[in-house]
C-alpha cells in the first residue's frame, strides 16, 4: 500500500525543454505586460504634493482607461474617468511632455472656484488630498476665483486657452466640453493645470498611476536638465545616497 502511495506522489521531472518553455511564457508575459499595459512614469515636480512627491517613480495602467479592445475586453478592468482619478496625460501646452493631475470635472460638469474652494455643478466639494502653500504663494483672483476673474499675462495662461476660455463660461461656471476633462494638482496654490492650459483632450489620457515602486529625494526642476554634464552628475548621487536618500516608506504605496 505503501508502495502504491509512494508511486502516486512521484512527479515526472521537468525537461529542459518544458523548462525553456516554461520561462519563455513567464518572459513573453512580462514584456507583453511591460509594453502594453503598465508604462513606468516620475513625478516631475511639486504640483501633486503631498498626494505625490518630486522623484516618486510609478508604474501607471495603460489600459484601464483606454478604449475597450476585442480581444483584452474579458481580462482587463476598463473603466471611464471618474471624479477623483489621478491621471497621467500628455500636456495640452507642451507637446511631448507627460503631467500628472487630478480630475476635478468630466464632460458635461459646471466648474469654479470662490476663494480657493471648488464647486462642482453647484456643490462644494470635500477635498482631503488638497493643500494650500499659503505665504509666497499668497491670494491670487485668477487662480483663486476661476474663471470670474479675467486671466492676464501675468497669471501664466497660454494664449490658446485666454483666447479660448470665454466659449466655455455659462454664468459663473465653466463647462466641460464632450471628451474632455478638468484637471488640477492636488498642491492647489502652486499648480499650472486647467486653469492655466485648458480641458485635456481624452485622447491625450495615458493611464492611472497604480503604485510608487522607488521613491528618491530629487531637486525641483531636475526634469528640466538638458546639459549631459548635468544629467550624469545627477545619476552618480543616484548611486552614491540611493540607500540614504530613497525614501523607503513610500516604497509600493498605493496612489489614491
């Protein structure tokens, strides 16, 4: 009886072929998830703060928000924008450069704010993630009462959206036009967002940044380096205070 137990648990051992193949899958799987599904993206400045720091490297989902495809339909979790979601898009006013904000309004959604406090389709909303600077950054019409005040040169909106911006006022609010969004950083006084740039256009919409997998202490305005000098100069303090300047309790935290 024994014999006959010992003869069951016995497994077949795996051949080098099964194996290669086996690892082949596992490869194939993470490059085809790498490519096109997950992009790896960092935090270039201080807009999201405290929600995301300067030098928070994260992976963002590609998919969830992207129209919905035959074949990855049943697997993956598509969804529309939602009130609230972090997303990662490419900039309305600078080609090639990718933001991160939060969206405050989707299509359709009557927007302002009255002394810094954001009213959504006539309600004011609760927002827990937002900071204010305060000081320096001090009371601003335009950013603080948006768009009753008119905006000017001084208040750092492009010209596209100063032109722009008077189609979409009805009363005291702005509307959200057909696919499109709201977006503003979570470090509300310091924030160049909608206000500044105007709606993001979905089809600029990347994904959603899921989790922080590095966190490193990084100088404001380091994106902005061109200078190759700079950039090599910036990679060997990487190497030299990556134990003592990574911020290790940030490490897998979720982005909410």
């Amino acid at each position: 009886m024994a014999k006959k137990e010992d003869m069951q648990a016995e497994k077949p051992r795996e051949t080098t072929v099964e194996f290669l193949a086996s690892l082949a899958a596992v490869l194939v799987t993470g490059l085809f998830i790498i490519t096109f599904i997950v992009q790896a993206f960092e935090i270039p400045s201080s807009s999201m703060e405290n929600t995301l720091l300067i030098g928070d490297h994260v992976f963002v989902n590609r998919e969830q928000f992207a129209p919905r495809t035959r074949w990855l339909g049943p697997i993956l979790p598509y969804r529309q924008i939602h009130h609230g979601d972090i997303v990662v898009f490419l900039s309305p006013a600078e080609p090639g450069l990718y933001v991160v904000k939060r969206i405050i309004g989707i299509p359709g959604d009557r927007i302002h704010l009255r002394d810094a406090v954001v009213y959504r389709n006539g309600e004011k909303l609760d927002e827990p993630y937002v900071i204010h600077q305060g000081g320096e950054a001090g009371y601003n019409p335009y950013r603080d009462n948006f768009p009753a005040v008119p905006p000017s040169e001084m208040n750092n909106v492009t010209p596209d959206w100063e032109l722009a911006l008077p189609q979409h006022i009805q009363g005291d609010d702005i509307v959200v036009p057909p696919n499109s969004y709201f977006g503003m950083g979570d470090n509300r006084d310091v924030s160049l967002d909608s206000r500044y740039w105007g709606f993001i256009p979905q089809e600029n919409v990347i994904g959603r940044p899921m989790f922080i997998y590095w966190s490193f202490e990084t100088p404001a305005g380091q994106y902005l380096e061109r200078e190759f000098s700079q950039r090599v100069g910036f990679l060997v303090h990487v190497v030299v205070h990556f134990f003592d300047e990574t911020r290790w309790r940030r490490t897998f935290k979720v982005v909410q």
